[in-house]
C-alpha cells in the first residue's frame, strides 16, 4: 500500500504493443441536440495507456462534475467517444466484432458506486454471482460453478454461508459491494474500473473493501483503475494518480508526489481541503472563495476563474501538461520555465524507478 513504502515505483509507461487498454486523444462531448443544444465537453483530449505487465493501480480523482466518471464509461465501452480512439489490445473498440466484444467485457470489469442498483430485487445474490460463470462458460458442471462462486467469496471476506440464499435488501451495503467484487473477480479480468466502489459504505467497511481490491492487483495482477474524490484513499490504495478538472487532466504522476507535492493550484486546493486533525490548524485556504464570475472557462485553462495565480496566457490557451521530474507532471504556465519539457499522454510520467 502507498502508506506503506513511499518509494514504491510506479508502473512502467505502455506502448501500443505492451498495453491491455490505451486512450488516444479521448474527448466526450454532450448536447448539441434539438432539446439540449449547449454543448458540454466531459472528457477533453485525453490520453493514458495500461500496460499489460505488471499493471498497478491508478486513481482518477477530482470533484463532482471533473470527468472522471464519464471517463470510466468510456473505458468500459458502455458510451463512445466523441472523438479520439480507446484501443484494447490494440484494436478499437468501437469496431470489434461480437466474439471481441464479449472478449473486451470479460477483460474489462466494473465496480460501481451503488451496488444496489445493480442487483434486481427479485433475484437472490445468488443470480449475479452464477449469471458471469454460466454466461462466460466458466464451469463444466453446477457444483464446479458453486465452487467457483464460494472461493471468489471468500477471496473478499464473505462466508457463502451468510451470504448465498438471501436477497439484496437482506445484505448490509458493505456486503453487496464486496459481491460486487467477487463477481468481478470470478471473471480473471485484465482491468478492473472501480467507481467510487467505498463512497456509499461506512468507514469500518472501507478497509475491507480497499483491501479486496487491492489484493485483485497485487496478487491476481489485474489492474485497477480507481475512481474516487476522496484523496486520502487514493493515497491508501494507489500507485499513479491523475486529477481532473472539467474534463482536463490538470496533474499527474506517482500518487506520493501528487499528493504530498501538488503542483497545480486545483490539486492544492484538494489537498489542503483534506480534515487535518489539528484543531488549531486552519482547514483549507480562501482559493475556493476566490471565483470569478464563471466557474470554467471556454477558452484556456478551465480553472482559471478561480486560480489566485492566473496570468493573460491562461485565459488564450488551454496548458499543455509540463512535467515536474520523472514522475510529476502539471498543466500549468507557472511551471512553463522550470519544467522538463511536455508529455503527450498521462502514462508518460508513470516511469518506474522515478
């Protein structure tokens, strides 16, 4: 865990040939209709890749309305983009054939935010857990199926015996999130996308439930793409981190860096929001109360009505992302001269033995 060993390296970055899952210039934009004719761009010109060896666990972070689950979507193939490509094993996905698409969503497995919604009421556990084996054919015979479902079970701490037979209302919330991760698990997939996964349990949960996914990584090498706002899990839990702002990827990098070395105003103004345990330490700075009129900008830096910091050439262009060492990088001017130089894609910065 990141609490664990701060100089843990990070993934090395991936190649068209070396990654399960790449993301090539990927926008999304809503609207543009007849009832709703405003155009919202969720997802601007993003690019990352997840590499097939040895993947970790990378965090997409920011606050309501950032992107970030927009993005999930778009790696789970369930919206296209608008523009760009998402590419899986190097083909994309918006021209793979049945066979590959069955392929692709047995490889690329979800975890959302309210499991409930997941589960028909109607239906024992028990359906949601058979219904992945039966449909993938991942058992011969029904005891070989149950053998399946007991072990995933009890992979993410549930005994079936407390758990099979019931109905969804008889389970705690906690329990129906970790059957959700045990049937994402029954499938052995490449990338695991967890939205959210521990926002709607309580705290005694969470660990549980970090910790399960976490073991899907380090000992199953699946990687996990976790989406989350809150900073401290993503700091628990997570190798690289990339924070969103209005559809941008304003900072990336080696999750220690990120959050102990935020170098965007926007990633500082989340840090510095975390509750410090000190009473006499003041929470948070006056960054957030500092808007100006609009809350994003159309042209240039989308955070620029709020940033204490802001200069003429944030209001012209959007900041290409300058990186900060071997396993930092920013979208912002302020770092324009002391800065390496650029990177193409957030994955560039994910180096190993930075």
């Amino acid at each position: 865990m990141a609490t664990e060993t701060l100089e843990r390296p990070a993934s090395a970055p991936a190649t068209d040939g070396d990654s399960v899952l790449q993301l090539k210039n990927v926008t999304k934009v809503f609207g543009g209709g007849i009832v709703r004719r405003k155009l919202t761009i969720a997802v601007d010109n993003v690019s990352m890749s997840i590499p097939r060896e040895n993947p970790g666990i990378t965090a997409i972070a920011g606050e309501s309305g950032s992107g970030k689950t927009t993005l999930a979507r778009l790696m789970l193939g369930i919206i296209p983009a608008t523009e760009g490509s998402i590419l899986f094993s190097g083909r994309d996905i918006s021209t793979l054939g049945r066979r590959e698409k069955l392929e692709f969503r047995r490889e690329v497995q979800p975890i959302m935010q309210d499991p409930f919604e997941v589960y028909n009421p109607f239906y024992k556990v028990d359906h949601v857990l058979m219904a992945p084996v039966n449909n993938f054919g991942l058992a011969r015979n029904r005891r070989e199926a149950r053998d399946l479902v007991v072990e995933s079970l009890e992979t993410v701490g549930l005994r079936h015996q407390e758990t099979l037979g019931r109905f969804p209302h008889q389970l705690s919330g906690g329990q129906r999130q970790r059957i959700m991760v045990a049937r994402a698990l029954l499938l052995k997939p490449r990338i695991i996308v967890a939205d959210e996964p521990v926002s709607m349990v309580d705290a005694s949960l969470r660990a549980t439930i970090l910790g399960s996914i976490d073991l899907l990584n380090k000992e199953l090498g699946i990687a996990v793409i976790y989406i989350t706002h809150d900073l401290t899990t993503a700091f628990q839990i997570s190798d690289n981190i990339m924070v969103m702002y209005r559809g941008s990827v304003v900072e990336t990098g080696r999750v220690e860096d990120v959050i102990q070395k935020p170098q965007h105003p926007y990633t500082q103004l989340l840090v510095e929001s975390i509750p410090r345990p000190d009473p006499k330490e003041r929470w948070g700075r006056d960054m957030a109360s500092q808007e100006t009129g609009s809350d994003a900008s159309d042209v240039g830096c989308r955070f620029a009505p709020r940033c204490p910091y802001v200069m003429s050439d944030c209001t012209v262009d959007m900041p290409p992302l300058y990186r900060m060492g071997d396993t930092q990088a920013a979208q912002c001017y302020l770092h324009r001269d002391e800065s390496l130089g650029t990177v193409a894609s957030v994955s560039d910065v994910f180096k190993s033995g930075g």
